[in-house]
C-alpha cells in the first residue's frame, strides 16, 4: 500500500521544524547518551522500562505548544540508540506498550501534532544497544563487557531484518509520514577492536527502496550513509547556502546541548540566539530545526517553553520573513542578514545602528519600506540622489555628513533612515517591496 504525499514544497517551506527527544533516558535525565557515556548495562538500565510512566504527558499540549511556537513540523524519536520504541512494535518487547505507560505513544503524538496542522517526521535509530543481533562496537555501552561480548557475537543480517520490519511498521501503521529521519551512519570509525558501521551494515538501500514504495514522496535525511538525502549538520550551520538552491540542508540545534532531557544543564540559548539562528539558516536556504527534550513526567522544562514561546511571539509579528522565505542574491549590509520571498526582500537588523543603513545594489529598486513589527514606514532614498549639489538632498537627510554623502556617492545603493530607537523585538525588520520589474528571489 503506497501513502503518497501531495507536495514536496512543504518542506523548503517550513523552515522551522521542532525535535522531540524523548525515550528511557528522560528518566535518567543526564542527556540521550547515559547508558553508554556510564556503560550501565542492559540489566541494569532495564529500572528505566520499569520506571517508564510519563504520567503528566498531554500530546495534545504539546501540539499546541509546537503550534504557537511557530512550529511547521515535528521529528519525533521513535526509537533512539537506547532500542526502546515508542511505538507497539511488533518486533520486540522493548516497547512503550509493555511499560506502566502501556498505550502506543508515538500514535497519540502523531495523531495530535497531525491534528494541529504540523507535518510528521519520524526519527529511528541505526543503532539498538538493546538488540542481541546488534553487534557490538566502541559506541556501544556493553563494549567492555566480555560476559556480553562472548554470547552476543552479533548478527547484523538478523538485525537488517529486524530494522527493515520495524521502519516498515512505522511507515505502514500510522498514515502518511512525511519525513524519515535516520540517525546515524560511522563508518569511518575505527576502535581497534572494532570498526563503524555505514550503508552495508544497515541495508541502507534495500531500506531506501523499502520506504519510497510505501511513501514514494516522503523526505529521507543524509545519514543512511548513501551521500543523498536531506542534508542535516548538527549543532553548527553552513557558512552558505547550498550549490544547487533546490537542495535542501536542515542544520538540527539543541537548546543546551543535549538532545534527550537533561535535569542539571541550565547552559541554554537565549531566545535572541534561537531567533538568529533562525533566520542567519533561512538566509542561506536552510532550515532551522529545534530541539526540546520533556522531562520523565512528560513536561517540557520552562527553560525550554519560555525561549520558544518567545521566539514564536516573534515569529507571530515576522513569521513572513520566515515561511516560504529563502536566501537573496543581493548582498546584505554588515551585521543584517536578507531572507527573500518573491517582490519582497527582509532586511534583519542584528545590530540597531544610527539612524541609517545603506543597501548595496538596491538603489532605485524599492518602492516601498516598513518596519514589520508595527508596519510602520520606513523612509529612504537612493544615494545617487545625495552628495554633490546639497540642495538636491530633502530636509530629511540634512544633518547627514559629508563623510556620509562621500561614502554614500555610490549611486547603487538606497539609504534606508530609521529611528533611533530599535523595536522592542528580538531581531527588528525592515521589508522592502522590490519594484515589479527586479525580482531576483
Ligand atoms: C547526535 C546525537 C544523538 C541525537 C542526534 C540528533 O547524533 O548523538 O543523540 O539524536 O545528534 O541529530
């Protein structure tokens, strides 16, 4: 049975996705990776699956929050390298429906974040440190263990199997999926004792042809090992947009630098920083993908909810910046970043300056400016009308220096003049209504 997504544009689109990292490790709550930065052992992580009851879990608030946060999609982790599913796998009894939680988790998100409107990705994991087939290497929490290590020899054809069964499921139970986001592909690491695994290891293209004959038209990330896909840098952006404009490169980001719930690590972003962030990535074509990581008892930690609910107050004011919105050809002043949409081209004010900003290349090219966050216009003029006989320039500009006529002789460029005082926004700006006939974006 094939699923098929009608547009593939939603996803260039959205340019602002949430993460949702949640699994046994948010009980630990010492960051995604616990059992194997502790080496705690199968056994003994098992007091997790028995502890597991996000009992204050309301999926309908959190669709909600991802919604008024601005949100346009959501990557839940359906099964993280821990090996525990969020789903009713049918493959394994490591799973959510067998914990005091008992009900099928990832079908109650998907359905509510479905129902708010956000489009679905699925996160699963290439590694299972929970599977007896999956072979043990230097990432896994048993490596040490020589007891482990004698009977689980691996068996890594099983295991495809195993995965291939369980992305099925996912693919086939729960509607049409829209993203599949895969985590993640070593190949090049080598322990000495024992090497990375990539594409060969994971079946990556028997799985790829797999989930396009269920949902031909779902997006597929970069770390199948394969080279192709949605491109996804973590934790840092590109330094420019990609070659070809109709790749697409998502760069994923933490609020605090850990991806699962982490009690003790206030080290979090502002929500200026997230803003930013945001729109330095849509200014090169990218997408901005958050993550936020609930806590045991299925609540998202304040820290977390207050700098997204802030950011989403922005994006209620200058969301059109945002969405749709992508990289411009015109080459942005110091300190300001340019998304573009069409006739009209968003100027970010990083840094408020003194009561002009000059824009390269765009004199004689506006015809109209305003500030978004009141809607305000924002008066300007194209320099080749200043310098040279002063009368020529209006009473608006006549305390401008000399040095600032000089420099402004450059006839491109268009001179905007703003108040001296910044917007009490996160990032202020300035949309610029291109003249019909010059529209680059
Ligand atoms: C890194 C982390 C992993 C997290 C992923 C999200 O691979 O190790 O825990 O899920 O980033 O991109």
């Amino acid at each position: 049975m094939t699923i098929t997504a009608t547009n593939r544009k939603w996803l260039s689109e959205s340019r602002y996705g949430l993460f949702i990292h949640f699994g046994l490790y948010s009980v630990a709550a010492r960051h995604e990776w616990v059992q194997t930065l502790e080496e705690v052992s199968i056994k003994e992580y098992k007091k997790y699956f028995e502890q597991f009851n996000p009992d204050l879990l309301d999926a309908k608030k959190w669709a909600k929050k991802a919604k008024d946060a601005g949100f346009k999609y959501v990557i839940i982790t359906a099964k993280h390298h821990e090996g525990f599913c969020l789903w009713d796998s049918k493959e394994t009894p490591y799973k959510v429906t067998n914990t005091p939680y008992k009900r099928d988790l990832l079908g109650e998100l998907i359905q509510a974040f479905r129902e708010e409107g956000l489009k679905i990705g699925i996160y699963y994991s290439l590694l299972d440190w929970h599977h007896p087939d999956f072979l043990v290497d230097g990432y896994h929490p048993m490596r040490n263990n020589s007891e482990y290590k004698a009977i689980h020899k691996g068996n890594m054809e099983n295991y495809r199997a195993f995965m291939s069964a369980q992305v099925k499921e996912l693919l086939t139970n729960y509607g049409l999926i829209d993203y599949m986001w895969f985590d993640f592909s070593y190949k090049s690491r080598d322990w000495g004792t024992s090497i990375g695994k990539g594409a060969d290891d994971w079946g990556s293209v028997e799985l790829e042809k797999m989930i396009y004959s269920i949902q031909p038209n779902i997006f597929i990330n970069d770390r199948l090992g394969l080279n192709r896909g949605v491109q996804t840098p973590e934790q840092f952006a590109r330094s420019k947009g990609m070659e070809n404009e109709e790749d697409i490169w998502e760069t994923v980001q933490t609020l605090n630098n850990s991806w699962g719930y982490d009690r003790d690590n206030l080290t979090f972003k502002s929500s200026e920083m997230v803003a930013k962030q945001l729109v330095d990535t849509v200014s090169k074509g990218g997408n901005f993908t958050m993550n936020i990581g609930p806590n045991a008892r299925g609540i998202w930690d304040d820290n977390s909810d207050e700098i997204l609910a802030k950011v989403g107050e922005w994006l209620g004011r200058h969301g059109d910046s945002i969405y749709g919105a992508t990289r411009s050809s015109y080459p942005a002043p110091l300190d300001c970043r340019y998304t573009q949409k069409g006739n009209k081209l968003f100027l970010h004010i990083f840094s408020w300056p003194y009561r002009t900003i000059l824009l390269p290349a765009l004199g004689g090219k506006v015809s109209f400016a305003r500030l978004l966050n009141d809607g305000s216009e924002i008066r300007f003029t194209d320099t080749k009308n200043l310098g040279g006989d002063r009368k020529a320039t209006t009473n608006l500009y006549k305390e401008i220096t000399e040095v600032h006529i000089k420099e402004a002789l450059d006839s491109t460029m268009l001179m905007l003049n703003v108040p001296i005082h910044e917007p009490n926004e996160l990032i202020s700006v300035i949309e610029l209504t291109l003249k019909e006939d010059d529209k680059w974006g």
